[in-house]
C-alpha cells in the first residue's frame, strides 16, 4: 500500500459474512498500514440483492441479501468517507465509485 492515496473497501452484497469481514478482518488492516487515507466501502455485485436463488440460498441460513442501511452502519462505523453499491453484471453504480475514489485520491 505505499503509493496508496484512497482505500476502496469491497463486499458482496449478496454475502452477509462478506461485510462481517470489513469489519473484523479489513479495517485492522487499512488502519495498521494506511492510516489516514479516506475509505470508501464498496458493495458490490447489487444486481443479486433482489435475485430469487440468492435471497432463497442466503434464507437456508437464517440471512438476507445486505440492506442499503446495512452497508451505511458499517461505512459510519469503519469511518469510511462514502458508501456506495454497483453492479459490475448491470453497469450500475460503476462510474459513481471510480468517480468518488477519483475525487478523495486529489
């Protein structure tokens, strides 16, 4: 991380345990070796949020599809700058994020 200037934290939406893992695992990590750089935290892969076979899969284990609101507690949580989702199957959001991570890279 030596020549980072802005930190995308990415997490699967349609993987509950993938947002656990921010927080347990991700954001020691960005704080240990880039402290001081602006955080972004990612959801990704929005389109299967409403997806019939991912909400039946994730409801075999008691879970859900992460909630937009969700995404928003651990981003304030974590201290990320910004929270957005995209989709890179649908295009969704995609620009938004190379675009926000543009801007805190200045």
């Amino acid at each position: 991380y030596p020549d980072a200037h802005v930190i995308l934290i990415c997490f699967n939406i349609a993987s509950p345990d993938s947002l656990d893992n921010v927080v347990e695992k991700w954001i020691l990590e960005i704080n240990h070796f880039c402290r001081g750089l602006p955080i972004i935290l990612v959801g990704v892969k929005k389109d299967l949020r409403r997806d019939p076979k991912t909400i039946n899969e994730l409801r075999r284990t008691r879970q859900h599809p992460v909630t937009v609101e969700e995404g928003q507690e651990v981003a304030k949580k974590i201290g990320a700058r910004h929270y957005v989702e995209c989709s890179s199957k649908t295009g969704q959001g995609v620009r938004e994020v190379f675009q926000i991570a543009t801007r805190e890279a200045l």
